[in-house]
C-alpha cells in the first residue's frame, strides 16, 4: 500500500490542517471535512501539535479489518462518537474494526 497523500482538511469548522485523505467517510463523525473550495473567512491554518496541545482535537487509535493500527484525528466535541466508527470504510477495502482513545495514568 502507497503512502496516504496529505491535503487541506477544514478541522470544527474554523481550523485549516494537512491530513490524510482518510475522512470521506468518517469525516461527518470526526468532524473532519476536506476543503475542496477556499476556506471559510474566519478559518485560520494550525498545525495538529498545536490542536492536540489546547485540546481542540484527541488522536483515536483504529484497528483495521488487516489488523493494521491507524490514529485519526476527532474534534473534542465528537469524542463521544468514536464508537461509531466501527465498521465504516477507512480506505478502499480496508474497514475499521474497533476504534478507541489511549488512556494514560500517572502512577506517583
């Protein structure tokens, strides 16, 4: 399999990132569109650091039906959602078996 090229993605409605053309389908549920047209007036680009940072977007880890693991990228707002990914299309062929976030405990 090819590497997944990166192009705009318009990110909560207001934030511009280069992600991977994964979101046709799981976009509506990762609140992930890509921008075909010119963006929205008031949207300004960032980078997925930044985002990940103030926490304006969580990674999700999916699991595909080729046992290979995937992150993507959820809007705060749609966390509650990723459940809903299971069995949609990631790529051509490839659907996603389960889909879940990374919890982390500091131990003291």
């Amino acid at each position: 399999m090819t590497a997944i090229p990166k192009v705009p993605h318009l990110v909560g409605g207001t934030k511009i990132l280069r992600l991977e053309d994964v979101y046709g389908t799981i976009g509506d549920i990762c609140g992930v569109a890509k921008l075909d047209g010119p963006p929205p007036a008031d949207a300004e680009t960032a980078s997925i650091r930044q985002l990940l940072v103030n926490g304006t977007i969580r990674r999700a880890t999916v699991k595909l039906s080729n046992n290979k693991i995937r992150c993507v990228y959820m809007t705060a707002a749609n966390c509650p959602k990723v459940g809903a990914l299971e069995t949609l299309e990631y790529v051509t062929g490839l659907t996603v078996k389960t889909a879940y976030f990374h919890q982390q405990y500091t131990l003291g």
